[in-house]
C-alpha cells in the first residue's frame, strides 16, 4: 500500500456535487487518494464528526491597494492572506490596479513585489484596466492573457477609475478575441454625482448619506448596460458584488436571452442594512461599501438569488480600512463629508463561517451548495479548476476541516486582519473552520497559525470555464 504524507481519517468528505465518507491521503502537496482504511501515513489528523472541504476560494479581494490621498488600505498581502487562512480560504484573488498611464506589465511588476514573500495562501490577480489604451488592448492585455492573467474587472463608478461605454465595448471586445473573462462593477457614476451636488445643496453630508447617493436604479441601470454592451459584443461576463433584487432581475433575463453571464453577492447584502450607516459618532462610516447595504426585502432577494443559482460566486469584497484612524475612515475630509470616507469593509476571514452557519445550519442551501459558491465555482470561473476547488485525486490537498458544531461569538481580534472593526462583532456563529492544509501543511489549527505559515505562492491560470467554450455553463 501507498505510504501517505498525510492522512485525513473518518470525516466527511464534501464536494460541489457530492457528500462521503472517506480518508484523504495526501503526497507531495496533492491528494492522492480517496478510500476507506487509509493507515500508512507520516501523519494522520483524525476528523470524525468534521466535514472535510476544499479549501475556500475567495476570488474577490482587495489588498495593498492605493487608496486616495492620504488614505492606506488595512491590510497587505501579509495580514489579507493571514485573515484569509484563519477564515478557511487557501486561496485569494487579489486586485492589481492599473494606475492612468501606467502599463499593465509595469501594474503587475508592482503587484507582485507587494506579494512577494508576504503571503499565507496562494494568491492570484485580477487586473483592474483604468486606462484602456490602443496598446493596452491591442499589445498588452493579449499577452498577459496568454500568461495567465485570465481575468479583468471594469469599473462603472468612481472618479478616476470609471470607462466609458465606448472603452467598456472596446475591453470587452479584447475579452471576446482572447478569453478573458471581464468582471463589471456596476453603478452609475453620473447618477450618483448628480445626487451627491443634490445632498451637498440639502447640506446632507453624514455617512447615512453614501447609501441614498447610491440608490438600487444607479445600480439597475448599470447592470443593463453592462449586459447590454456585453450582448452586442457576444462575450461572457461576471457582474460582481449584487445587492438587490433588481440588479438580480436582470442577471436572470440576460440569461433567459440566452447570455452567458455569472452573478456573484458577498456577506455584507446578506447581513447589512442601509440602516447600519445611519448611526451616531460617525459609526455608519463601518459600513460604508460600493453598492451600499439596501434593505431587509433585498438581503431576502439576495438569499434566493443564493438557493435558486441566479448567483455563482459568494465572495468577501475584502477592502479594509482602519476605523478610527486619519488614514482611514475617519479621516479629516472623511468626518464631513460622506463621498471622502474610504468605500469598503473587511471581510475576507468572516465569508465563510456567516454563509456556512447563515445559509448551511440555518437549511436555506445544502453543503454542496456551500462548497460550489465559496471554492468550487470560483476555481471553474477563474481558471483554476480542477487543481483547486475540489476534493479529488490529483488535486492540490488545499482543504477546510470544520466543525458544524462549533459555536463562536465573533470578535474583531480573532480575525487577524488590519482593521479595527468587523461589521460583525458579537454575531453568533455555528460552523467553524477548525483546520486548514495548504498544499498539504497544516497552516491553521484552532485558530493558531502553525510554525511553517508563508508558504502561499502565485496562481498562473487558465482560462475561465465561462469563456472556453461557447454555450459552456460553469
Ligand atoms: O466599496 C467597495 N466595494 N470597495 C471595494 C472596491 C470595489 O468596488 O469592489
Ligand atoms: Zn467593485
Ligand atoms: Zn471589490
């Protein structure tokens, strides 16, 4: 019989599709095999009564990232991976942001060097195209493509990051002839503009005052668009981050028209209100995120868009800031005015147990469900199947132990990130990631991180399953 480096004995093994009991045993960083009565092991980790999980796959996560003047984002790939690992993940896709005039290659130079030796899980990047040039388009982003830079996001707000429709169809159009797989923020920034002159007349500048700038038609009405440019130019895309029923609507009718389109809705539009920004001391800057928290009616909506698949991927949206700190939220131009408080909220190690103890214990979608949002979908769309996503032979021994039974309270210091709040603190949660491999190595056990931790290393990846073939589904 094969001797194993690693044994994972007695649990129950989960994948997108299927529920078994099976050991694990693990060689040189991959499973290599599934069956019963696996002895013959350097290792054997006993996990009866846990559930044995791909690791999780958080594909949207923003790390070390400019932020605006004087503003600095809370975590770097360090502490983002370490918080990453302590929530169940093994593997995040991180942001390399395109300044104006910068070329691509030149982006990742920096993105890299900022992750180099840094990080706990393995990482990969989206590359965010602010400045998409004829020779970004036409020289470099097919090269980066053919590297292994399989997907991009486009941003429909912001100030100095937004396109244009007509630079929108012409990054798609590069999409379609290479295969990349085109991620969408959508809001409608000259809405929102008009409405921020509107509250700045009213003298309306509290943190309340983000979420009624930013109302579900600014974010309707671009998600159309979105799939409208994305129709006529006949290429597959992702809208990312969906708050409310309406974006979801019409992520359903691109569908019934026959698009091939991938919706994906993070933690905080099931568990956060508009509400939670309308707070004294300034405590609704916490909240403060791109679409905004909408209303109970839409966390419902976002819960069904979940169960019925109009959603493939669950992710964090991580974008951290510090609370109470001048390069934070309550930064000096930020405690006047709504529009200067940084966009974004932790939340990479919290994704996991809140949709696990939420949606699993609560019986509003299955295990299986569980493990297709939160790894399994991520690894197909972005390029990483089957090496990640999934508890097989021949792929990496990346994987979650959890314990469904494990009760914990959150609070903000067990997270390890580099903010000084969690929109979270004090839920309950049922379900918790106990243990996590990567590549085989126990990286956290209990909440401790093991003595071997920064071993993460860089994805180069394929191309997304959305893409690769027409008519494919994931
Ligand atoms: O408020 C948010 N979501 N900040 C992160 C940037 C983005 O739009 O994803
Ligand atoms: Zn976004
Ligand atoms: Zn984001």
């Amino acid at each position: 019989m094969m001797r194993f480096d690693t044994v994972i004995r007695y649990g129950t093994v989960v994948t997108a599709s299927d529920t078994f009991v099976s050991d694990v045993g693990i060689k040189d960083g991959r499973i290599a095999a599934l069956a019963a009565e696996l002895t013959e092991a350097d290792e054997i980790i006993d996990a009866t009564g846990l559930f044995v999980l791909p690791g999780g796959i958080d594909s949207h996560v923003h790390l070390d990232q400019p932020s605006g003047d004087g503003i600095v984002m809370a975590d770097d790939f360090d502490s983002g991976t370490r918080s990453a690992a302590i929530g169940g993940n093994s593997t995040v896709l991180a942001f390399c942001m395109q300044e104006k005039g910068q070329s691509l290659r030149e982006a990742l130079k920096v993105y890299h060097a900022k992750a180099e030796g840094k990080c706990h899980v393995d990482v990969s990047f989206h590359l965010v195209i602010t400045d998409p040039t004829a020779e970004v388009l036409g020289q470099e982003l097919p090269a980066l493509v053919e590297d292994g830079y399989t997907s991009l996001k486009v941003f429909m707000t912001y100030e100095g990051l937004r396109l244009r429709d007509d630079e929108i169809l012409a990054t798609l159009d590069t999409a379609r002839r290479t295969g990349a797989l085109v991620m969408v923020h959508c809001e409608n920034e000259d809405a929102i503009r008009y409405l921020i002159g509107r509250h700045e007349e009213d003298g309306k500048f509290e943190p309340k005052f983000h979420a009624t700038t930013r109302p579900i038609a600014a974010e309707r009405e671009a998600t159309h668009r979105a799939l409208s440019l994305a129709e006529i130019v006949d290429v597959p895309i992702v809208i990312v981050h969906v708050s409310n029923r309406e974006a979801m609507e019409e992520i359903r009718r691109a569908r019934q028209r026959g698009q091939k389109i991938a919706g994906e809705t993070c933690p905080q539009y099931l568990m956060l209100t508009a509400d939670d920004l309308d707070q004294s001391e300034m405590e609704g800057a916490k909240y403060v995120c791109s679409p905004p928290p909408r209303d109970e009616s839409s966390q419902d909506a976002c819960w069904e868009g979940l169960e019925q698949g109009v959603f493939d991927l669950f992710s964090s949206d991580h974008c951290p800031f510090r609370f109470d700190d001048p390069e934070g939220k309550l930064n000096e131009k930020g405690k006047r005015h709504f529009r200067w408080i940084p966009n974004g909220i932790p939340g990479v190690a919290t994704r996991l147990p809140i949709l696990f103890s939420e949606g699993v214990m609560k019986g509003r979608i299955d295990i299986n469900q569980f493990v297709a949002l939160t790894s399994t979908n991520h690894a197909k769309l972005y390029g990483l199947y089957p090496r990640k996503g999934t508890i097989a032979v021949g792929a990496d021994a990346d994987i979650a132990l959890w314990d469904p039974n494990k009760s914990v309270t959150v609070r903000n210091d067990m997270l390890h990130h580099g903010a000084d709040y969690t929109p979270y603190e004090g839920l309950d949660i049922r379900g918790w990631p106990v243990r996590l491999l990567l590549r085989g190595k126990t990286i956290v056990e209990d909440g401790h991180f093991a003595q071997q931790i920064g071993q993460g290393g860089y994805l180069r990846r394929d191309l997304s399953s959305l893409t690769r073939q027409r008519g494919g589904q994931i």
